[in-house]
C-alpha cells in the first residue's frame, strides 16, 4: 500500500513538472487578449544591415499585469518576398533567458512578429485576415502554430524627426517551441507529400485551397514547415505533419501588393487551384465531411473579427472567398471537379 502511494505522489510530481514546463513555455500564448507592445527601430536598418545571424538591439516595451515593462531585444528582418518589397518587413525576435526570465515571455527565447507589409489604408485589415487564417488552421488540425495579437506603437527614426505608426500585428511561436509542445522534430530535408501522415496531409491541402493559396511547397518546406512526431493511434510509428505559415499572398487577404501564379495559369490571387495530391478518395471525403462539420464553426470564427475591420468591404471580400470554397466542397460535381479531378499526381 506504502509502494502504492509512493508511485502515485512520484507520477503526480512528474505530471505537475511537466504541466509547469508547458505552462512557462506557453504562458504567453495562453492569455489571448490583444498585447500592447512598443518598438523603436529603421526599417531602413533591420532591412539592410541584418542576416540570419546578424540582428540589431533595441527594447520591446509590453503591457501586461497592468504596468508597462521593458526587456532588450534583437531583431532582424525575415521573409524573402515581404523583406525585398514591404515596408514593415516580418521580425524574427531572439529574447536572451536573463531577460526574459519571470516575464510573459518566459520560455521563448525566438518569435516572429507578423507586421502590415504597406503603410496604406488596408494595411491592417490584411493583418486581420492573415491572423484568422492561422485561427481557422487551430479548429482544422492539432497540429498547429500559435499566435498572439498585439497592438503595435512603432515609432521609427528619421535622422533628426520620427514618425510613429500604430499597427496590428502578432505574434508566432518559434519552431522549436512547436517541436517541444509535441515531443516532435522539425525535420528540414525534402519529402515527398505521399510520405507524410495521409490525413493531416489532406486537411493541409484543403485549407490551402480554402484560403486560395499557392504560394508554398511541403516536400521543400516553402512557406511551412514538417513536424515529426509519434502517430497517436501507433505510439511506436512516427509521422510527418505539415504545418503552414506566411498567408499574406493568398486569395483570402488579397493585398494590393499580389499577383497570380502564371506557372499555374492563375491571372490572379483569387483565383484557387487545389495542390494537393490524390489520396485514397475515403480519405478525401473523410476530410470534406471535416471541413463541411466544422462550417458553422469556422463561419462564427470568422464573423466575431468583423467589429475589428477598418474595411467592412474588406471583410465581405474575404468572407465572399470563403463562402465558394464551402460551394464547392458542399456540391459533389464540384467538388469532383475542382478538387479530386485536381489532385496532382507528381
């Protein structure tokens, strides 16, 4: 009885450790409220002047627990595309262990921070719709990365004068906290989509063409990412899962700044291809069934941000772009032609 009890406090100390390691790692992105945060830095410079291994300094100023705080923090500039044309180019963050020690950034060493790519009107709207975007992939796949909304007060330097800009932005959680969260491995290497775990493969594909995105490459990791982990219903198999990120070129924000695939024939961002491959047709309609259960729920999603929108013609484009996709995939003639007809097969 005494062994008994012995084991149970053990595996109950255990348990609380782990809890409380995933509850320091993932306090930040717990609390899904909107941060305030403020920066200082050049665009000019953090375009310029930083690598993958070069970073400027600067302070990240935040609000929580109801005072503002203060920790240093390098920056640098991320993403080929946004990086050569966006004004406010992508942030990767690296925050050092001293300095975020006992703060709501406690465990994230490494962020990206997802910024408007132009100064213009739409430019937070675009940002909305990209956040959802990641939203909708959480009720899609458990697979997935994490985010946080932040209100952004960017003051940015200009010789002698600054001009201070006012953004919505957020914030997405490093891949070595993702592989972490699930006892995974990022693995960087090319795999072909018909090795990769059949079902999150499929749900991939079909919120890729929900959103009308073309811009991204699994066996490539272009614009995503392949986590490996153990399969649930085997525990002694392992399987390949891609995660997407960077939506900003798809149909569903549409920006100013894009264009089609011509590689693909598409004249423009709205218009879809489905780009995945073709799978055993039950399992591409277990995954349709998945998508058409979970309308209402991605719909009421979807509606709760549209208070938040400068635009609301803006919002009706992207909730127009979504209400064709759940046309098709509802109809079976359309969705036999748009999408199992579609399916590559190299």
């Amino acid at each position: 009885m005494k062994k008994h009890t012995i084991l149970i406090v053990i595996l109950f100390i255990c348990s609380l450790t782990q809890a409380q390691k995933n509850l320091k790692s993932d306090v930040l992105f717990a609390d899904q409220t909107i941060m305030d945060i403020k920066l200082n830095y050049s665009n000019k410079n953090v375009k310029k002047n930083t690598t993958d291994s070069t970073f400027i300094e600067t302070d990240l100023n935040f609000f929580d627990k109801d005072k503002w705080n203060t920790i240093p923090v390098s920056l640098r500039a991320r993403g080929n595309f946004r990086r050569s044309k966006c004004y406010f180019p992508p942030i990767k963050m690296k925050i050092k262990k001293s300095q975020y020690k006992n703060t709501v950034f406690d465990g994230n060493k490494s962020l990206k921070l997802v910024l408007p790519c132009k100064t213009e009107d739409e430019k937070n709207d675009n940002i909305l719709k990209e956040y959802i975007a990641y939203k909708i992939y959480e009720l899609i796949s458990p697979y997935y990365f994490k985010t946080r909304r932040v209100n952004i007060d960017f003051t940015e330097p200009k010789g002698k004068k600054s001009k201070t800009y006012f953004l919505k932005g957020f914030l997405i959680e490093d891949d070595s906290r993702l592989a972490k969260r699930f006892d995974g491995k990022v693995v960087e290497q090319f795999i072909h989509p018909m090795a990769m775990n059949g079902l999150t493969s499929v749900r991939h594909a079909f919120f890729q063409y929900l959103i009308g995105n073309t811009d991204f490459s699994v066996s490539f990791q272009h614009n995503g990412k392949l986590l490996y982990v153990k399969n649930e219903s085997s525990p002694s198999e392992k399987k390949i899962n891609p995660l997407p990120y960077d939506f900003d070129m798809t149909g569903w924000v549409d920006p100013s700044y894009g264009f089609g695939n011509p590689t693909l024939g598409l004249n423009s961002l709205t218009d879809r291809v489905y780009r995945g491959f073709k799978r055993d047709t039950e399992l591409m309609n277990t995954v349709r069934k998945e998508f058409v259960d979970s309308k209402e729920e991605i719909i009421s999603l979807v509606n709760s941000f549209k208070p938040e929108f400068d635009s609301q013609s803006e919002f009706n484009n992207m909730k127009g772009f979504m209400d064709k996709f759940f046309e098709i995939i509802e109809d079976d003639n359309n969705f036999n032609k748009s999408i199992l007809e579609k399916a590559r097969t190299k």
